[in-house]
C-alpha cells in the first residue's frame, strides 16, 4: 500500500522543519542515522508511516523518500553563496548548474558552492564550466566546512588547489 500524498507532504514538510532546526547538512552520518531511529520510533512520525508498509521499511523510506533530497533543495539557494561574494542576489545568470550549484554570471564569472567535503568536484567544476564557456574561473564557496575543513592545514590544501585552477576567491561558510 503507499501512502496517500497529503500524509508524505505533511510527513516531508513536518521532516524537513526538523532537518533545518538541526542543521542537518553539517550533522555527521552517526547523528543523522540516530534522528533516522528516532523519527522511526516516534508514533507521530514513523507510527504514521508503518500503517503504510511494514515496520522494517520505516526508516529506509524515511531516509531514502522523505529526506532523500534535502541536502540538495537546501543547497541549492544561491542567496548565501552569493551574499558571501559580495554579489547582489538579482544578478543576472545565463547559466544555472546543479552538481555541484552554480552559476555562471553575465559578465563571464563562475562560481561554484558546495559542501566542504566536496571541494575536488566543486575547484573542478568552476574550472570546466569556466572552460567551456569561455568564462572566468571566479569562485567557489564551501557549506557546512566544519570538522575537517576548519582546520587551517586542510584549508591551506584546498587553497593552493584553487591557486592553480586560476579561481580567484575561496569562501568559508559554516
């Protein structure tokens, strides 16, 4: 039986307002599956769900349905990567790109934003894209650079990366 549309949106949305109290793009794999258990549990939450499917599949279409695209909707708001570069957020893009977000700017510049952990695909990304377009490798823009990423020497790698790509601005957020 699959659940009625009203009840995922109702689930998703009641999901999703949870996600973002909890910082969910900057939670490491450990918390999250431990909110996945809990959600699971919770009678208004997974108790909903388990009158659809049995008990067993609960947290996996949690996971996998209900907050499968979370991380990538989040993400994809260029407001704060934009912000963050002193842009104006009504520039105007001739081109807008997803894996990783993007845009390329009508005055040629590229930029890119992303997690920190995926800085290699995100310094690649502005490379390419600047490439084939004739554009100007401008910036990229690293999410959620806690952990790892705060530490000076992982930056300082990330950084001289940039420095041969010819990307002229690094950004820090989170």
């Amino acid at each position: 039986m699959t659940i009625p549309s009203a009840t995922r949106s109702i689930l998703k949305q009641r999901l999703w307002d949870i996600a973002d109290q909890l910082g969910w793009n900057n939670l490491g794999q450990a918390d999250k599956a431990r909110y996945y258990e809990v959600w699971t549990r919770d009678p208004v939450i997974g108790g909903v769900i388990s009158r659809y499917m049995d008990g067993g599949q609960v947290r996996v279409y949690i996971k996998d349905t209900l907050l499968k695209d979370y991380g990538r909707v989040r993400m994809a708001d260029p407001g704060p990567p934009l912000r963050s570069l002193g842009i104006d957020g009504q520039v105007a893009s001739v081109e807008k790109y997803i894996k990783p977000h993007g845009r390329r700017l009508d005055d040629g510049r590229v930029l890119c934003w992303g997690r920190a952990d995926d800085w290699k695909a995100i310094l690649m990304a502005v490379h390419e894209r600047a490439f084939y377009s004739d554009g100007e490798p401008f910036a990229a823009v690293f999410m959620s650079s806690c952990g790892k990423y705060h530490d000076a020497h992982s930056r300082a790698v990330v950084m001289d990366a940039a420095k041969k790509l010819g990307i002229e601005r690094i950004v820090w957020l989170g």
